[in-house]
C-alpha cells in the first residue's frame, strides 16, 4: 500500500489512563516509523508520542481536564469561557457520566477534524473506542473510518454492579455508563478492529455486529523495552500488582482477599503500580479492612523503565481480571520473564499456554487464586520455566510491527484504490 495520511481519535490519550493510550502510542509509533503520515487528535491526559506523529490536543471544559490540569484549566483560559452553556454543561455533566466525556470529546473532535481536513485530506479516520456521536458525524462526512474496540464497556458494567457493595454504588455505575451510545455508533463504522478473539466474540455479541465487519489484530509487546535486565536479581519476597484497581474487571478486590488468605503463612512484600494511594478508593480501603498496610507500596504513576525495573526485580506478577480485551501488564511481565498468575479468562488464554508460559486459575476466585500464589512462591523450578516460556511466548505470537500490518490491511478493504480528495461535506442521515 502507498503512503497513507492516518488520523487517530483518542479521548484520554496518556499512557497512564490505561491499555488504550498503550495501543495508540505503539500502534502509530510503527505506522510512522513504516513510512505513513500519522496525525492524532486528542483529549486530556495528553499523550506523549513518538516525534514523528503530529499531535492535536482538544481543548475540553470536562471536569476531568480541571483534575489533571488544574492550573491551566484555571489560569489559561478567559474567564467567560467557563460559562458558555456548552462549557458550562460539560463541565457539570463529565463529573456524572462517561457517556458525556466521550460525546463531548468526539463533537469536538469532529471540528477539529473538518479544519484540519482542509490541508491534510486523511485517507482514513481511526478511533480508539470513542464511539459517539461525532464518530458517527466523520463517517457520514465521507471519510473511510475504523474503530478499534478493545472491549465493550456494557460488560464493565455488568462487572461493576456485580462487585457493588450497596445500592448507591449501583446507581452511580448505571449513570456513569455510557448504555447504548457506544453500539450505535460501532454500527457505523466501515470496519471495527478488535485485540483478541475473546475480544471479537464479546464485541459481536454486545453491538449486534455482522462478522464479515470485525477484524482481529493482536496487541503487540516492545519486546526491546520489555526484556530481561542483565544484574537486576528478582527480590524474595516481591509480589507485583499493575493496573487500575478502580476499574472493576481488574479484580482488585479478589486479589486483595487473595493476600489475606495468605498473610500468615507466606512472607510477602506487595508493589502495587496503580495511582496514588490518596486517588484510590476501592484498594486503600480493603487494604485497611484486611490489615495489610505494612505489606503493600503503592507506587503512584511511574515511567516505563522503572515499571521495566519493577517486573525484572518481582518474584511473581498476580493478575486478578474478571475480564479484559487483552491483558498489556500479563503480556509485559511475560516479555521481562516475569513468571506470572493470572486469572483463565478468555483474553488471557489467548496470551498464556497454562503450565508453559504462565499459571492460570479461576476468575473471582480468591481461594484458588491464593493456593496458586502460595504454590509458585514454594517452586522455584516452576518460576524458571514459566519465565523462560512467557518471554518465548511473547516474542513468538505478540510484535507491534505485525500489529500495524495487520491494521493497514483493515485500512486497505475500505480505502478506494484511487485515493481520494476529501471535501467536507455536512453529515448525512445514515
């Protein structure tokens, strides 16, 4: 295929808000290192990406952009801005609802676009599991459009209201969630890319999606970056955790009891990378509850060579999921030979060969998931062969460079074959 101009959609495109801004650095990493003219368009917490992709930062009123940028949010703006109704709404609304965050982005994604369209004529539109109305409003204006979708956030909801421990916090994860907006919009798209065949299923499933429209495209792993460290030696008595425990598919809370079980008869000390510890609300609080304070760190937000430090020096990597589109910190810890226990969930079956390349055990599970801890723990013999076969595993099946082929062949079914001169047009009735 020729050189192509790519746009991506990203509307929280940090590395740090989860698997998506990962995806989005790597993934256009590789398609400007093969040669395409990359552009993204993003929303707060900014991303840093490689110096070869153009970046366009959306200036958002959300409350989300006020907590990561509080200073600019207050000081670099004129002062009636704040109460424009647009503004003014968003502002209130994004503090209720993911469904406001993702429609406001993608409305002001979607000018953005249109002006920039003006110079640069993009041969194809890929968001990033925004899914909302102005992804629909791109594709009505004429651009071929993809939509990666790493995993439906119906299911995150299902996971949320079944670890709610009151009815309050049922409610408050029914009106956060976005409910239909995101299937309406993925029925729009020319083609939908998803990470996993676990990943294919669950989103065909949950968005009524015909199966000649989905596209499976395996994350890749920097294995460069995520590698064993000559001279780091793995500490005795370091379990890692990475991920967000506020995200309810991560298991946090099975992971957690999973320690309590264990306190008395196994001598651990556990990293847990997720953000500060003054952030969080679910893993602080059950910490308190099951008296492991003196044996957990919270890290807060780090760079990747120290997280590449804290997966060489980990005795064990214990991944709790109930549910994933993929699984990066599994895959990562694999890559750096971390011996790992991770939960049999359809995504991570994907990624380990049990008893090969990493241990597997049942999800929401904390009793098998502690026997499984205290097993590896006892078996050093065990801990060298799932690491020598996680780090095989990985640099066999999982590589951004084939990611990013496989992307551009999705790219290539919808972009026509004399590649077009877009003008902008109003949006069509679908």
């Amino acid at each position: 295929m020729n050189s192509l101009k790519i746009c991506f959609l990203m509307y929280q495109g940090n590395m740090y808000s989860g698997g998506q801004g990962v995806y989005l650095f790597y993934l256009t990493r590789e398609l400007a290192r093969m040669g395409h003219e990359v552009h993204v368009i993003a929303g707060p917490p900014y991303p840093q990406l490689d110096e070869r992709v153009t970046t366009h930062n959306i200036t958002d009123y959300s409350y989300w952009t006020y907590h990561h940028y509080k200073k600019d949010f207050v000081f670099n703006r004129p002062p009636l801005s704040y109460f424009h109704p647009v503004n003014f709404y968003e502002f209130i609304s994004t503090r209720i609802a993911l469904s406001s965050l993702l429609a406001n982005y993608s409305v002001r994604a979607y000018f953005k676009l249109r002006e920039l369209a003006r110079e640069h004529r993009f041969d194809v539109v890929h968001d990033n599991q925004t899914l909302s109305y102005g992804v629909w409003a791109t594709h009505a204006s004429g651009f071929p459009l993809v939509a990666t979708i790493h995993h439906p956030l119906s299911y995150d909801l299902k996971n949320q209201l079944r670890q709610a421990r009151s009815t309050y916090e049922k409610a408050r994860r029914i009106l956060w969630s976005p409910w239909h907006m995101q299937e309406w919009a993925a029925k729009s798209v020319d083609r939908v890319i998803v990470v996993s065949e676990t990943s294919r299923v669950d989103v065909e499933e949950a968005f009524q999606l015909p199966p000649e429209k989905v596209r499976t495209v395996y994350n890749g792993i920097d294995t460069d970056t995520f590698r064993p460290l000559p001279g780091v030696e793995r500490q005795p008595d370091k379990l890692l955790y990475v991920g967000n425990s506020e995200d309810r598919n991560k298991g946090a809370r099975y992971f957690l009891k999973a320690l309590d079980i264990l306190k008395d008869e196994i001598d651990f000390r556990v990293t847990f990378v997720d953000n500060v510890k003054h952030n969080l609300k679910l893993a602080p609080k059950l910490v308190d509850e099951y008296g492991l304070n003196s044996r957990i760190d919270f890290t807060g937000r780090i760079p990747t060579d120290e997280l590449v430090h804290h997966y060489n020096s980990a005795k064990l990597l214990v991944t709790a999921s109930v549910h994933e589109g993929f699984g990066l910190p599994l895959a990562e810890a694999m890559s750096c030979g971390t011996p790992t226990v991770a939960t049999d969930i359809g995504a991570y079956r994907e990624i380990v060969e049990h008893g090969k390349s990493g241990w597997l055990v049942p999800p929401s599970n904390p009793q098998a998931l502690a026997d499984a801890i205290r097993m590896m723990w006892n078996d050093a013999g065990l801990r060298q062969r799932l690491s020598e076969g996680g780090r095989q595993r990985i640099e066999q099946k999982f590589n951004w460079r084939k990611a990013a082929e496989e992307t551009l062949a999705v790219y290539e079914e919808i972009v026509p074959a004399k590649r077009r001169s877009f003008v902008m047009v109003e949006p069509r009735p679908s």
